[in-house]
C-alpha cells in the first residue's frame, strides 16, 4: 500500500508532466531566442529545486546537531542526494540552453561556477557522511557542511548582479517586475511550484527508504550477535 508521501510524488510527477506538455505547445515562442527558450520550463524549476534542498538540509543540520544523534541525518542525507540530483539538472539544461544561446556549452560564468560547486558540496557532503564512522564525529561535520552548502545558494542567486556574467541577470525577482510574457511567467511560476512539491516529496519518500534501510541493517546485525 502506498503511504502518502509516495502517492503525493506521483500526484505531482503527473501534474509536472502536464505543465512540460504546455510548456511545449500552449505558451508563444520567444522572439528573441526561439524554440529553445522553453527549456526555461525545466532549468528553472530544477534550479529551485536544488535551493530549496538546500534550505531544508540546513534545516535538517540545524536539527541533528542539536540532537546529537544518527537518526536525525537522515533527512539531511535525503535532501543532500535530491540536492545533487536537481543541481546536476539545472547544470544540463543549462548547458544544453546555453549551447545555442552564448555558442557554447560550457563557461566559468559566476553563476555557473558557483552552480558548480553546489554539485561538488552536495557530492562531498555523501562522500564524507560514507567515511565518517557513525557517532558524534559523523553528525557534527556533516552538519557543518550542510549549512556551508546552504550558504552557497544565495551566492549562487545573487551572483548575476555582483558579478560580471554572461547569464542573463534576474527575469522574474526585479525591481519593475517581471520582462516575461504574461503567460510564459504564468506557466513559470506554475512549473516552479509544481517542482517544488516534487521535490518536498522526493526528500520525505527518499528519508523514510533511509530510516528503513538503517533499521533492518540493524535488526541484522542484531540477529547476527
């Protein structure tokens, strides 16, 4: 039987699904950069996505180094392996938007730098929370490296005005309002909240696989003693 959270995911993988489906055919083309703006649809929300992993990891960090226990990393864990995958997502789409758009598919932009070492953050966090032994050590270094992580993410926003940079500056969050279309920032907005609750519900499904997993390890090794 499923429980709510996974029924909740599929709820919102199908509506994500009709949003990428309008994406595709109801909203106008871009004047300026044609078909292949409407990958905005995925690289913006998937970049929300990877923040709000981030927000909800410092969160979780906050909270096991509090407590002081185990247990209270598997949040953290979970949020961290979303993280990392929304993060690698917004890299592609960016990469395969910029391609047509600046000639290439890669550039040591700010943005994109700073993009990049979230990737890097989020794969480091895994790889230290595997060679730490459980205990005390684990939980007060992988905290600390959460709330690092969650430190780059208003960099990583803020970047196109306090730097140089190819990236287009801010199109939706900007004093004027947004440049957008109003049905293509409708449509935005919709994909953005959309993913969010995608996102809020991989974190909560992936943590109760964590907590399942770490519990029948143990019964394991208890019906080994």
């Amino acid at each position: 039987m499923l429980d709510k959270s996974r029924l909740s995911l599929m709820l919102g993988l199908c509506i994500l699904a009709t949003q990428w489906l309008l994406a595709w055919y109801w909203v106008p083309v871009d004047d300026a950069q044609g078909e292949v703006y409407r990958i905005i649809y995925l690289h913006v929300p998937a970049a929300f996505a990877a923040f709000t992993s981030a927000f909800v990891l410092a969160i979780a960090s906050i909270i096991a180094l509090r407590s002081k226990t185990n247990a209270n990393l598997d949040l953290s864990k979970a949020a961290t392996e979303v993280g990392l995958m929304f993060t690698i997502l917004t890299l592609a789409t960016g990469s395969i938007w910029g391609k047509p758009t600046w000639g290439t598919w890669w550039t040591w932009d700010a943005r994109l730098t700073t993009t990049f070492l979230l990737a890097l953050m989020y794969g480091g966090w895994l790889l230290l929370h595997n060679a730490t032994p459980e205990g005390p050590s684990r939980v007060r270094s992988c905290s600390i490296l959460g709330l690092m992580i969650a430190v780059d993410v208003p960099i990583i926003y803020k970047s196109v005005t306090w730097w140089r940079t190819l990236h287009q500056p801010q199109t939706i969050l900007r004093s004027g309002g947004s440049t957008m279309d109003d049905d293509m920032l409708s449509l935005l907005l919709a994909g953005i909240a959309i993913m969010l609750f995608v996102c809020i519900s991989m974190i909560f499904v992936r943590r109760t696989n964590i907590s399942l997993e770490r519990e029948l390890e143990q019964r394991s090794l208890g019906a080994m003693v």
